[in-house]
C-alpha cells in the first residue's frame, strides 16, 4: 500500500527511518478497505509495472531550462 502526505508531513527522513506527523482526526477516519482492495491491482489486467509507469511519467516532468 502508498500512502501520500503532503511534504509538511514528513518531519525526519534517513536511510532507515522516516517519521512523518499525522493529523489524529485522520487517523480516525474510517477507510473502506474494499475501495482500496479494488484500487490496487487497477493496472494489473493490462501488465504495468506501477512503479516503472510512475518512474515514466515523472521523467517526462523533469525537465532542464537552459537560461541564455
């Protein structure tokens, strides 16, 4: 499972640990783990490597701005 929070959240981060805060009302929330069990394999039936389709995509972002 990913979880995603936003940068503020993330409070200390090294090659073994990374501690992040969390709101406790998010904590609390309920989560429907059918939605999430459903969300996980979306791209399975067409054989896509979710990390390699991520890593693509962000490539094609990261772009250098040659300044003259």
């Amino acid at each position: 499972m990913i979880i995603t929070l936003p940068n503020k959240a993330l409070k200390y981060l090294d090659s073994k640990i990374i501690q992040v805060e969390i709101d406790e009302n998010l904590l609390n929330k309920k989560i429907d783990i059918r939605a999430l069990q459903k969300a996980k394999g979306l791209l399975r039936k067409y054989n896509i490597d979710g990390l390699e389709y991520q890593k693509t995509i962000r490539k094609e972002w990261d772009r250098n701005i040659e300044i003259r």
